[in-house]
C-alpha cells in the first residue's frame, strides 16, 4: 500500500503542563498556551496542534507544490489513527481507538489533543515540544489520485490540489525542520501526465534542426532527425541540416547511483545463531521439550540420576561460500561516486541472500511436517494443537500469503488481521506476529496455495558462523582491482517440532 507522508510545519504544537490533582493548586507558571478543555481536565501530560492545515503550500516536491482541501477528510474513517513519534511504529504515543488521542476538523485543519503515556520516549517528546526544541508535526495518508487536481499559474508554478484522502495513517510529531526524502514520499505519475499534456513544441528548436526544404511531415526530418542523431551518434542524418553548426552528443552521464526499492532483510535473525572456533563438530543446544520428572528420595537415599536429555547435540559442518568482482581501474577514477563502496554494499547483499535461501531450503524442506490449512480453524489447530504452547511462535508468509490472510474474517464479519505496531509486517495473527517476505524468495505452491512457516523458528533452524572475509586487491597487470567476500557457515535443523510447514489456501489445479 503506498503511504505518503507530508510536513506540517504551522502546526501549532503545544505542550500543556499536567494539572494539579488539588483544586487549590493554581496554574504553573511559564505555563504554554491554554488548551482546550478536554486537554486541562486531564491529570496526564498533553500535547496539542494540527496535524495538516487546510489549503497551506508545502514546499516544492520534485517540481510542484501541494495543498489540502478542507474537504479532503470527508468520509475518511479515523478511528484507527495512532499518533507516533517520527513516523516509527514501535514509539506509539497515542491512539484513536484507546480513548488517548481525539482528532477534529475545523475552520484550520486537522486538530489534534493526545493523551502520552509515561514511557521514556514519551516523556522525551513532551519535554521537547514544551521547549520548542520540536515544533513541527507530519501525516502519513494515502491519496485517491484520480480526484487530484493540477493547475499552472502564469508563473509556471505548478500546484497539486488534493480533493480526498483515501486512507489517513497516522499523525506524527517530528523534528525535520523542511521537508526531506524522509518525510516526502510522491507518487509522480500523475504529475508526470499533467506535464506531458502541457509540453509544446519547441518552436526554436525546429527553427534550428530542421531544414526548410524539407517536408516537415516527413518522420525522418525536425525533431525525429535529431533524436535519431543523437541516438545512432552521428550515423543517421537524414533529413538533419547542421551548417554552420555542430551537435554536441553526450555519451554517458554518470550521476549517484540509483537504489532500487527492495526488500531486505535477513531470515537469520529469527534463526538461532551461533559463533563456532572450528570447521566441524557437535553444538549442545539445551532441549526445548523437556518431559522428564524428579524422582522420590527417601530420607539419606543416594539421589538418583536424572533420566533425561538436557541437550541437542546439533552437528554442523562450515562450508566455504565465496564471490568475486574485478573494477578496471578507469571506472573507478572516471566515476563521480564511489563505485567501490557500493559494489561493497552489494556484496554485503549476497551474504544475506545466501542466508535467506539455505535457511528457506531447511524451513520448506523435509525435516518438518506439513498440513493444509483452507479456513481459520485449521490455523487455529496448527497453532494451539500442532505446536508447543511454550514456542515463542510467528507466522512468516510471502506477499500473495500475506494478502490472502488480510482478506479473512470472522463470523461477525471483522478482519482477522490484528494491527501491531511491533510485528515486523504490522500485523498479527491469533497474536503472534506475522512476517511478510517476498514471493521472490518463497514461491507460491505449484498447486495454486501459499506457502506459510509456522512456529518458531529460533528454535527449528540454527546459523552457525565461522568467518567472513571482505578482501579488495591491486591487480597490476591489468590496471584494476578485485573485491570479494568469504563466508565460512553452515546451517542445520535443531528442533523438527518446532516448525509446520503449511499449504494456506484451497489448491487450485492437481500438481
């Protein structure tokens, strides 16, 4: 779901001072500004403002600038809204459905009084806000694009207009102090319309290219001539008249380079993992599932053995993964940026790809059970009747998994799907948190179901490390140099209860 965030920077934010428990006690002093009612009722710290402010311009957003209508938030639900600090889920400083945060609308903007907690983070916060130090506050909506409007003054400023809010997320305190790649996330297409229906054709341009002996209609003269110039560099000219002028053809532009947007992440941190000394040999892992009892002791009787395995010895054999670029030595000097840290990057990417596929082929293959779950029953059973009770358990799922949960509900019609701000998808299900990975990663079953990991998995799968070894090389003879990275690892099975292995859905075909 793409979720927009924008500054608020007139956000009149506001600490106010608890109120004393004793009618006799007057106001503190240096108090901030009064409060509505509501807020000086109330024993527990308080801070107020507004969260978006009607028809006020944001700063330039990649070419255009944004208002919001004061009609944006009809028909928006706000009863799932949480007031976080700088946007991050796990520092919840008040919410809507708790009773702690209240949001209205009126002739300014989206007002808000919030109720913190007595948490660390909380307290940090209000101390800033009732110094001034953090003045500004932020939103997180998703925005129905096809009731923007885009308009162009004769300036040429251009202004995008937004008529209704799909979905708000959240409102948030924040200490940026303009807008930033942090805080402004724009989805482009439909700007990117609007300036391609406002292109004219350059009038000068033509006046240069094109021959005036030319058909104008002809596809290989004016503009397509010149792009098909500069595109063959130089070799096509048909219908190209460059006298007493030359075409200056730039053939490479290097800029810093461009991450594209995935998702990373390594399974192994919900795996255990250990630090090994040597290449081979046993690791004791204490047994999870302990059923032995202590037996009865008469009076000056030896004490008996206890009949029971206090430990897993899991065996582990390292294997030596390794992989290996080579940069000309030109790339590097001629490159305006540092294309040697970012091939480190890189290569610090394959090492958690290499964890991710080794420990998937352990959770999906066949030292766990598997069971088909088609309704919410059969997750139930999994996860009260399959399962240890004393598992630590999480759900992790692909994105077409993922998206198949969210749709499920209950009986009374309400979405099973729990939000939590301290899940790593958001989520949770039957209270334990849900992970959500790419389908990349874990690919749907051939029989049309998704793929689902049940149970915990520190306690199925251990990771067990050697060494890892990032090395960078001169290679004379050919004016470059070498960069690599060695892993020394293994990853082995602990405990073959501790997982299911579930097929979610109703098959599809007969594979």
């Amino acid at each position: 779901m793409k979720q927009d965030r924008r500054l608020t920077i007139d956000a009149e934010l506001r600490a106010q001072t608890p109120q004393s428990e004793t009618p006799e006690d007057g106001p503190a002093e240096n108090s901030a500004d009064p409060q509505p009612k509501d807020s000086q009722t109330s024993k527990g710290k308080t801070i107020s403002g507004y969260a978006i402010v009607w028809n006020s311009p944001s700063k330039d957003l990649g070419g255009f600038t944004e208002i919001v209508t004061p009609k944006a938030l009809d028909g928006v639900d706000l009863s799932n809204v949480l007031m976080l600090n700088n946007h991050d889920y796990t520092q919840v400083l008040a919410s809507v459905k708790a009773g702690t945060l209240t949001l209205e609308t009126d002739d300014k903007g989206l007002h808000f009084i919030a109720q913190l907690p007595n948490t660390s983070f909380a307290n940090d916060v209000y101390e800033e806000v009732q110094s001034g130090n953090v003045d500004s506050c932020s939103f997180g909506f998703d925005s129905d694009d096809d009731t923007d409007e885009w308009t162009k003054d004769d300036g040429g400023n251009i202004t995008r207009t937004i008529n209704q809010v799909k979905s708000l997320f959240d409102v948030s305190v924040v200490a940026v102090p303009a807008y930033d790649d942090t805080n402004v996330q724009v989805d482009t297409r439909s700007y990117e319309k609007f300036i391609n229906q406002e292109k004219e054709p350059d009038d000068m341009a033509k006046q240069t290219i094109i021959d005036p002996n030319t058909n104008e209609d002809d596809n290989k003269t004016g503009v397509p001539a010149f792009e098909a110039y500069v595109r063959s560099h130089g070799e096509t000219r048909d219908g190209l008249n460059t006298s007493g002028a030359s075409a200056v053809i730039p053939k490479e532009l290097i800029t810093p380079v461009f991450q594209l947007k995935q998702s990373t992440y390594n399974l192994a941190q919900y795996a255990t993992v250990k630090q090994v000394s040597s290449g081979s040999g046993t690791y004791p892992i204490s047994t999870s599932r302990q059923a032995a009892v202590l037996a009865t002791k008469e009076e000056l009787a030896d004490i008996a053995d206890v009949d029971a395995n206090m430990f897993t010895e899991v065996p582990f054999d390292v294997k030596t993964r390794a992989g290996k670029i080579a940069l000309s030595n030109e790339v590097v000097e001629d490159a305006e940026v540092d294309i040697v840290s970012e091939v480190k990057t890189q290569l610090q990417q394959l090492v958690d790809n290499t964890d991710n596929t080794q420990i998937m082929g352990l959770l999906t293959g066949s030292s766990f059970a598997k069971a088909t779950a088609t309704s919410i029953d059969d997750l139930k059973k999994i996860f009260n009747v399959t399962l240890d009770p004393a598992l630590t358990k999480m759900w992790l799922v692909n994105q077409s998994g993922f998206n198949y949960l969210d749709t499920l509900k209950d009986s009374e019609g309400r979405y099973l799907l729990q939000p939590n701000p301290t899940a790593p998808s958001g989520f949770t299900l039957l209270g334990a948190p849900v992970v959500m990975i790419s389908d990349k990663l874990l690919a749907n079953n051939a029989d049309g179901t998704f793929p689902m990991i049940a149970g915990d998995l520190s306690q199925a799968v251990a990771v067990f490390r050697r060494n890892q070894v990032t090395a960078q090389w001169d290679k004379f003879d050919q004016f470059s140099q070498g960069l690599s990275v060695i892993v020394r690892n293994d990853y082995e099975v602990i405990d073959k209860s501790a997982a299911v292995n579930v097929a979610l859905g109703t098959a599809t075909s007969g594979k």
